[in-house]
C-alpha cells in the first residue's frame, strides 16, 4: 500500500513551515555558507512527521496547535542535523537523502558536519527562548530532548547501531538499538507536545510512551522497505542495510514474522489513545500512516 500523505500531515504542514521559517538564520554575511548547509538539509521536504505528532499532542491534551510551534521546530531541527550527520562516510556514507545529493556530497564533510551541529544547537536555543511558556516547562522540555537525543536517545543508538555491525545482535538487542535510535525522538516528539499543551502528567506520559512505540514502527517498516523498495522510491540507496549485514527485523525474523511484529506494535500504541476519545484521532491517523507507507 502507498498512502498519499494524509489530512492530519497537510493540515499541520503550514504551522510547521511557519515555525521553521522564523528559526532558520537570516541570508547574508560571513556565516553565509553554514547557513546555506543548514538551510539546504531542513529546506528540503520530508514528512514533517515529528513536528507534526508534537502539535497533534499538544491539540489532544487540549492545548492549542501554536503553544507547540517552537518544539516542534527544535524537533525537526534535531532531526536534520541527525539525517546530515547519518550521511557521513565514517556513518551510513550516502551520497542521497529526500531524492537530492546529502550535504556532505554538496558541502563538504567538514561544512556538513558544522551544519549539523549548528542544527543541533539551535534546537535548545528555540526552545529556551519561547517565553509563552512558563520557564519550568520550558526546562522539562529541554531536559526531555536532550535526553531523547543524547546518548541515552537517539546518539545511543547510533552507537549501538554501528557496534552490531561487528557482532551477532538478537531480537531485544534490536529492538533496544531502534527504540534508542528513533523511538526516543519520536517519543519526545509527543512529550513535547503534551507539556506544551499543558498536559495533566500521566497523560504526557501515556503519550510519550505511544510516541516511542510509533517509532519502533517506523523504524520496522523502514527495515522492510529496504528489502522492498527502490532507491527511487525511497529517495535514497535501497539495500544498504543487507549489503552492510546490519542487524534488521527482516534479517532476525523474516519478512512476514517482520510483519507480525509491526501489527503488535501498531495496536499496542493504538490502545494507548483511547482515553483521549475524538481530540486523539489525528494521532491516530498519523500511526496508520507510519505503519501503511511505502517511502
């Protein structure tokens, strides 16, 4: 099945734009060329999906969608640094990211790799910097991103992503690289939201936890579409994980089994939005698309 990009993405999209034009660095000056390397990567599309599960949370707690504008471009902002910093040839060494040459092919590794960390820093620097939230939540939501990114999140998996390359990886060492890898921010995505949205504590909580369980889906069916998908499709090299004997669901448990996995998880996540009635149901929509897409 090949979703269009649902409702729930469009309908996000033009706040997410807006929140992200007004943290990108002003044109012109000596620090013209870093800024077009940062520019290049978080101008170039993509689903916009984290961005978009923090403001969907932050409506489902009952806060409103503009509360949730600066994390969601912090969000979006570590994300790219993330995609610029995975291309590099000492990572995942790809010359193509979103259907267009990565950045380090376009830059330099040495630009790209300042980009990406300029990415990285601005991301605390929005969120510390909205003052139409109070100051104690802004600390909890910066706290909570760094941790979702840091060696404990996002960081961390990579690291042990790299090191199961070199060894034999079963099935809860797997699932511990992708819910560090991209759970954590995906998690954080919807905490974020919720606090944003001044969200009671358990129910930023209940979706901090859908948010990491959407993102163990997303990284299974990332695992599947490199077995399926074409680097046309994908918009970038296809078959890169089996080729480097990269741990994967596929490799572990099959293609089907694979499957199986990922409808667990899928309604694992489901039930955890039932207590949020209607005011859940973009969040919904949005984890029927993780699981149904096809790039």
């Amino acid at each position: 099945m090949n979703p269009a990009a649902p409702p729930v993405l469009e309908r996000y999209r033009p706040a997410v734009e807006r929140a992200l034009l007004r943290v990108v660095p002003a044109p012109g000056g000596p620090l013209q060329r870093v800024h077009d390397a940062m520019a290049y990567s978080l101008e170039a599309g993509g689903k916009r999906l984290r961005p978009t599960l923090c403001l969907a949370t932050c409506e489902a707690v009952g806060g409103a969608p503009e509360q949730g504008e600066s994390a969601a471009a912090a969000l979006e902002l570590i994300h790219t640094y993330s995609l610029i910093h995975d291309d590099l040839p000492c990572m995942d060494d790809d010359d193509l990211r979103r259907g267009r040459a990565t950045n380090h092919r376009v830059f330099g590794e040495a630009l790209a790799v300042l980009a990406g960390d300029a990415l990285l820093t601005r991301a605390f620097e929005v969120l510390a910097e909205d003052t139409r939230l109070p100051a104690e939540i802004r600390v909890e939501m910066v706290t909570a991103l760094a941790r979702a990114a840091g060696s404990l999140g996002m960081v961390g998996g990579q690291a042990l992503d790299l090191a199961a390359e070199e060894t034999a990886v079963e099935l809860s060492g797997l699932r511990e690289i992708h819910s560090r890898k991209t759970g954590a921010l995906f998690g954080a995505s919807c905490r974020l939201g919720a606090l944003a949205g001044r969200g009671p504590a358990d129910a930023v909580t209940d979706l901090a936890a859908f948010g990491e369980r959407i993102g163990l889906a997303f990284q299974i069916v990332d695992d599947l579409l490199d077995e399926t998908a074409s680097a046309e499709v994908l918009g970038k090299a296809a078959g890169k994980d089996r080729d480097r004997g990269k741990a994967t669901y596929p490799s572990l448990l099959g293609m089907e089994e694979s499957r199986r996995h990922l409808d667990q998880v899928f309604e694992d996540a489901q039930r955890m939005l039932v207590r949020f009635g209607s005011r859940a149901e973009p969040l919904a929509e949005l984890a029927r698309f993780v699981v149904e897409r096809s790039s």
